[in-house]
C-alpha cells in the first residue's frame, strides 16, 4: 500500500518539483508540435495519462523479471506494444473519442517521458506507487501544456479554447481579442512555442527563488556537535 | 603471476556469461513473444470494428460531398481504379466512386492532390456531377499553417455559413476558362484571404485539373467494369 507522505511526495514530484516539461525538458517534440491551441495540449496530455499510468503500473509488475543488462528493450517493447493496445481499443470502442484523441496517440511513442519514468520510477517502485506516479506525471505535463497551448492561441490569433468544438460539440471558442487583431504569426510557429517555454521555465525558476528567499530554510544542523567539523 | 591469476579467473567467468548472455536472450524473447501475441490479439479483435468505422467515415466523407438523396446505389461497391495522372495529382492508382440513381450516373467521388501547397501536399475529396458540375470539395488532408493557410477546412474556416471550399458548387470544366480559375487577386473568380493565397492558389488549380481530368475520360469512368 501506499502511505500519505508517499503519495503527497509522488504528486508533488509530479505536478511542481520534477515537471516534465519545465524541469525534465522531456518530450519536447510532441509538445511543441500540438500546442498551437490548449484543447490539443490538453488532450495530448490526457492520452499520455492514460498511457503513462497504463506502461508504469506493467512494468512496475514485471520488475523483478527484467534482467538488468536488457531492461531498456523490454521497456521499449512494453511501451510500444500498450500504445498501440491503446490506439486499437480506442479506436474500435470510443471511435467518438478516438477521433479527438486519435491523432495525439501515435505521438506518445514518440515522448521519451514516458520511457523516463518507466526507467526512473516504475521499474524500482511498486505498482500502486508507480500508476499515481505516472498519473501525476501526466498531470504534471497537462497543466503546462494547457497553460503554454493558452498562451500561444492567445497570443497567436486571439482566442481561447479554440477547436473545443471538436471535443464537446456545442462549446465554442472564446474570441477574446477583437476581430481585427492581427494575430502574431510567431507564437503559433515553432519557435514561438520554445520561446514561451522559455519564459514558463524562468517563470518557474522565479517563483522557487522568491519561495526560497522568503522561507529560508531552517539552517542545517552542523555535522559534528562538538563544533569540530 | 599476475597474468596467471587473471587467466585463471576468465576461465571461470566465461561459461557463466555465456549461459547468462542465453538467460537473458531466453527472457527477452518470452516478452517479446508476450506482448507480440497481446498486440496480435488486440488487432484481431477490434479489426471488425476497425473496418466498419472506416466505411462510415469514408461515407461520411463522401456525403459531405455529395448529398446522399442523389444517388440510391451503394457506391463503396461500385467502384473503378484511377491510373496516376498528373491532373488529379495522384502518383499511385486511386478509387473512385460511382453513384447511379437506377441506371441513370448521377456523380464521380474521386481524390485529387494538390501538390503545390504551402506545405506540401493538399489531399482532397471532389465529387463531379455527371453533367460536369462540381459537387462538393472538401480537403481530406494537409499540413498548412495552423490559423493561417487551414480556412480550407469547413470545420477551420471562420466563414460558417458560406465555407471558402464551398465556392467551386456548380462550376463546369465546360461552361469556364481557365482564367477564371485563380484567386481574385489574379484576376479570378475566388475568393481568398489576405496572408494565405498559395494555399487557395493550389486547391483551386488542383480542382481544376481535376474536373478537365473527368471532362476528358467522362465516358470510360461510368462504363461498367
């Protein structure tokens, strides 16, 4: 079982400390390449949830299997035989679904995140430990991704929410700057987005500073007591 | 003494990373016979799913194109090969699709490429009636800008009411000329918008070699194979 220190530490990893995208820098070639809008950052990311959790929770359970000299090509093996289980199960019993998340699924092969965490994580923690680990990845990567997809459409053409249509059919997109603005072509093209990122990870980097300024850590206790060090 | 020492202590190792070079070759091939049956089965058992899903897509794209009250037969059967042509942009044999009302051809569903687009390839649907007109465009694929060049999608265009792929409804081969056939910033009859005009340049040419494509091999395409 897992006890609530663990699980407040496997989702504080996730979410804030260890962010995929901010402080790993894992993943960037999907990243980059679907959030031109926040529906796609979000729904690439809910796709890497489910696969993540879905590859961590196996091989957490065949850890003791795998010999260690041939452990990354086992992984390779379990993670590109569950996306594509993944894919074909969408595909065939969610077509709905499917078509929104379908495209984003091929990509997860493609995301070394999810080798990373099966490497660094599930393949030495037990499997309830690793399946919150993979979801908090993924959540994680989910509100970076939803914030930096936010900030591109926004900036790119104006609006938010573009292409939730797709998603739920009678929402439509926020047109949030007027009509005529002339949209900045630089934020929906590629460097646009490594430029955001940028400015997210200095973002991030600026709130721990001032986080560690302001707290200062309770000084560390000297090694030896009786003050020789 | 040395040399001796270390002679003596490969000896021994070999054998064991022999049978562990065996050992770990045997389990790698336990998963991958595993997951590769896992993978089998999962295919096999959602491939019914998996066909019929895309024969309703591929209707469903067809009846964007053409209205599905025109025809009574069903087309996905009553097909003929399209040999590669450089008017439809096609470097490999495509299907087209026949819809009859009795006996009588009502319209052609056939895929065109335009070739030249922005960035790369624009795939698209096109549906000729028989009398030459066009049906319905829609672009089944393309990789132009995201928020720029994509209005050629309905579903992208800001326009819902009158999409931009819309326009070409009811132009012939025959009852035009070429020259109308360009954006109106050229001198054409379509429109376009401002920033985006390779991509409109390139659907608009690709439609319409498509449709001199039919207006020339209008008698073979309907003829029963």
């Amino acid at each position: 079982m897992i006890n609530r220190e663990e699980f407040r530490s496997i989702a504080h990893n996730g979410i804030w400390k260890q962010n995929t995208s901010l402080i790993q820098i894992l993943g960037l070639c999907p990243l980059l390449a679907v959030t031109t809008n926040m529906v796609n950052g979000v729904m690439l990311s809910l796709a890497t949830i489910i696969v993540m959790a879905l590859s961590n929770v196996a091989v957490a359970s065949l850890r003791n299997f795998i010999p260690h000299e041939i452990r990354i090509p086992v992984f390779i093996l379990i993670v590109a035989a569950l996306v594509t289980v993944v894919d074909l199960l969408f595909n065939a019993n969610l077509h709905e679904l499917y078509l929104v998340l379908g495209i984003f699924i091929p990509l997860i092969v493609t995301n070394c995140i999810v080798l990373a965490r099966v490497e660094a994580f599930a393949a030495k923690n037990p499997p309830l430990h690793a399946t919150f680990d993979g979801i908090f990845m993924g959540i994680g990567m989910l509100w970076t991704l939803a914030v930096l997809g936010g900030l591109r459409e926004f900036i790119g053409g104006g609006t938010l929410f573009s292409g939730i249509d797709l998603v739920f059919p009678g929402l439509s997109p926020l047109q949030l700057l007027p009509a005529d603005y002339p949209g900045l072509l630089l934020a929906i093209l590629p460097p646009g987005a490594f430029i955001l990122l940028g400015c997210m990870i200095a973002w991030k980097n600026w709130v721990e500073a001032r986080a560690a300024q302001r707290q200062p850590r309770p000084p560390i206790e000297p090694l030896a007591a009786d003050g020789t060090n | 003494m040395t040399t001796g020492a270390a002679k003596s202590a490969s000896k021994k190792r070999e054998p064991t990373a022999a049978t562990m070079a065996v050992r770990t070759a045997a389990i790698l091939f336990v998963f991958v016979i595993i997951f590769t049956g896992l993978l089998s089965g999962a295919y096999l058992w959602t491939k019914p799913a998996l066909e019929a899903s895309a024969a309703e897509e591929k209707m469903k794209l067809i009846n964007e194109v053409l209205p599905r009250s025109a025809y009574d037969n069903n087309l996905l059967k009553d097909t003929v090969t399209l040999p590669a042509s450089p008017l439809l942009g096609t470097d490999e044999a495509t299907t087209a699709y026949r819809a009859r009302k009795g006996a009588d051809p009502v319209a052609l569903v056939f895929e065109a490429v335009a070739t030249d687009g922005y960035a790369g390839k624009i795939r698209l649907i096109i549906a000729v009636n028989a009398d030459g007109t066009i049906a319905g465009v829609r672009v089944t694929q393309h990789k132009e800008t995201p928020g720029l060049g994509d209005y050629i999608e309905p579903k992208k265009d800001k326009n819902k009411e009158r999409p931009w792929i819309t326009q070409f409804n009811g132009h012939s081969y025959a009852s035009t000329v070429d020259k109308d056939w360009r954006v109106k910033k050229d001198g054409g009859r379509f429109d376009f918008i401002a920033g985006a005009t390779v991509t409109p340049r390139a659907v608009i040419k690709a439609v319409r070699k498509a449709t001199k494509y039919v207006a020339e091999n209008q008698t073979q395409l309907y003829a029963s194979q």
